[in-house]
C-alpha cells in the first residue's frame, strides 16, 4: 500500500513538472505581449511608435500594418535583439491598426493580437527644440532692443576698423594723383553673402568717386553681379549730384572662367596702374594673383573677404584688409544707419551670451554636472 502511494505522488509530482515544461513552451511561441503602440511626441504627426516585450526564442519581429482591421501589409523587419518600431510616413489624424508577428528558431509564426486604432497626431512644438526657441527669442530682443536704442539717438560704439577707415584715404589719394580707382568684386555670384556685402562697399566707394569726379571701373566676372555694380554706381553718381559723369562702359564684363578672369584684371592692373584698387567679395586661388600684381604696380589695396584660406595672400599684400565678419559690419560702419548699428550690436551680445553659455557647459562637465548639458542638449 505505501509502495502504491509513492507511485502515486511520483506519478502526480511527474505530471506536475510536464505541466511546468509545457507552459514553458508554450511561452516560447506565445504572441507579443505588452504592447505599446503611440503616437510620437515632437514631430509633425507622421509616425507611430511600437514598443513589446521580447519573446523568448525569437530570431525576427515583423511588424503588419492596416488602415482598417484587417487586410494587414508588412512594413518593416527587426531582429530579436529589439522590441521598439517607429513606423513613418503616415498620415496625420488618419488611424492605423498593427500586428507584431514573432519569428521562432523552429520557423514558425506567432501574431501579437490588433493593436489599434492608433492615430498620429501633430505637435504645435517640437519641446526637443527648446533650447534653440529660446535663444531664438533672446537673440531676437537683443536685436530689437538695440535697434530702438539706436533710433533714440544714443551713441552706439563699434570699433574702430582700419580697412574701412581708409577708404576715403584711399579714395582722395587717386583723385590727388589724377589716376583712377579700380574695384574687384571677386568671383562669387550675388548668394554669396560675401558678394552682397561687397555691393554695401560698393556704394560707398562710388558715392565718394563721384564726389571727388575720380573715375571708378569695375572689371565683372558675372553678368548678374555686372548690372547690379552698374545700378548702384548709377544711384551714387544721382546722388551725389553728378549724373551725368556716369558711364556704364565702366562696369564691363571679362570673363566667368577663373584664371580667364584673373589674367584679364592683372593685365589691367598693369597697363593702367590705378592708384587705388579695392578686393571686397568672395575670392579663390585668385586672390594672391590679383593683389601681388597690384602690390607691385604700387597701388594702395584695400581687401576684404570671407574666404579662410584667401586671407593669409590679402593680409601679406595689401594695405588694409577685412577679415570675416568685418566685411559683413561694413554697411553699418559706413553708413551709420540706426536700424544697422542696432542689428550689429543686438547680434554682437547674442555672440557674447553663446560664449558665456559655452564656458559654463565646459566648466559643469568639468566638475561632473551634467544636467547642464542635458538640458542644453537638441536629441
């Protein structure tokens, strides 16, 4: 009877643990389980996000999408290792239904039930982008603030800059001397930030030619920069009272191809000796050929430019040189203008605050506080 009842316990305890074994593998081809499906937060309501949790055995999630409960379509793959999807390209406010299907080792299939209806939605702000709304903001009222400042009639002090000092210097040294001014606009179109910029100067130079009647000519390497050179010369000669010293044969075309170009100026340089040449713009390999010929003609060279890698051949051979952001401060400089000024200042302290913000996030990484930099972060 005992010998029975030991059986019989071995029997149940046996029947237990294939019970046990049986759930186990039941486990291992079971669906998906606790899944999450969402809209993603921040964006312009085009993606929805899957996240599950990894099921045992898995060598593939698939994921199966439909706009209505049935008739699913495959839209994408991923391995085991993962179990978050952002499906993309979808339609704002428009609702979606899933199904994971899980891939085993054995080859065989098990689907998550329907998930849905899930419906991307918009954002009016992207919160990720908060850090860039803000300076955003500051930069703004730095700039704003001081375009009023400026209005009100309070002095504003900029810097004193050599190169743009000199220009009517230079400009009365050609008149004085009977010889001409020659102006170089550089090679880049008018996007160039550095061509546009030239054109301010421009300005200035022909209004003071035409004052001191000092003839001006400007060899173009574009035809679209040509007839802007010819507009604001044109303005300045009326302005200055003497629209009839105007010539636009003055302002003429060379050539568009690079060295093509460079030759033809050096050539005039040259034959013409003019007492006062201007580079103001964007320059390439050219701009050691065009001021070291000039240097050597004798005539005073004022440059300004953009390009790094040009300034080194300005700096050794000419006079006066802009460097950088000196070329795009020259409009305010020259013409003191309060909407100007205030705009050079307001974006000046805007450059002061990145600075200080830059050495307080080195100096809190330093010092283990990272929260700085988390919060200053763009993800």
């Amino acid at each position: 009877m005992i010998h029975f009842e030991k059986k019989f316990m071995l029997s149940i305890l046996l029947f237990i643990l294939f019970l046990i074994v049986l759930q186990i593998a039941c486990a291992d081809n079971s669906p998906v389980t606790d899944i999450i499906a969402s809209d993603v937060p921040n964006d312009d309501g085009s993606a929805i996000q899957l996240k599950w949790k990894k099921s045992l055995d898995v060598l593939t999630y698939e994921i199966l999408r439909s706009e209505l409960s049935g008739d699913m379509k495959s839209v994408g793959k991923v391995n085991a290792d993962s179990n978050e999807y952002i499906d993309t390209k979808l339609e704002r406010n428009k609702a979606y239904y899933y199904i994971i299907r899980a891939k085993d080792k054995s080859g065989k299939y098990s689907d998550s039930p329907i998930i849905g209806p899930v419906i991307p939605t918009a954002q009016w702000f992207n919160m990720k982008m908060l850090p860039v709304g803000i300076a955003v903001i500051v930069f703004s009222a730095l700039v704003i603030f001081y375009i009023f400042y400026a209005k009100s009639g309070k002095n504003i002090f900029i810097r004193r800059i050599a190169g743009l000092d000199a220009i009517d210097e230079a400009i009365g040294r050609a008149t004085e001397m009977g010889s001409h001014i020659l102006y170089i606009s550089g090679t880049g179109s008018i996007r160039s930030i550095a061509t546009i910029a030239s054109m301010n100067i421009l300005a200035r130079v022909a209004r003071l030619s035409a004052e001191y009647n000092t003839p001006l000519y400007i060899p173009c390497n574009d035809p679209v920069v040509m007839n802007i050179e010819r507009e604001i010369v044109q303005n300045a000669h009326v302005d200055a009272g003497h629209p009839e010293t105007y010539s636009q044969d003055k302002i003429y075309f060379v050539a568009e191809e690079q060295f093509a170009y460079a030759a033809a100026v050096d050539g005039i340089i040259m034959r013409e000796r003019p007492a006062t040449i201007f580079y103001m713009g964007s320059f390439l390999a050219e701009s050691l050929i065009f001021s070291e010929v000039g240097s050597a003609s004798g005539a005073v060279q004022i440059a300004g430019t953009d390009s790094i890698t040009q300034l080194p051949f300005f700096i050794t051979t000419c006079d006066y040189t802009l460097m950088g952001e000196e070329l795009y401060a020259a409009s305010a400089y020259l013409s003191k203008d309060p909407l100007l000024l205030g705009s050079l200042k307001g974006q000046d302290y805007g450059k002061l605050a990145v600075v200080v913000l830059i050495l307080i996030g080195v100096v809190m990484q330093l010092i283990g506080f990272d929260w700085f930099i988390n919060m200053m972060s763009i993800r």
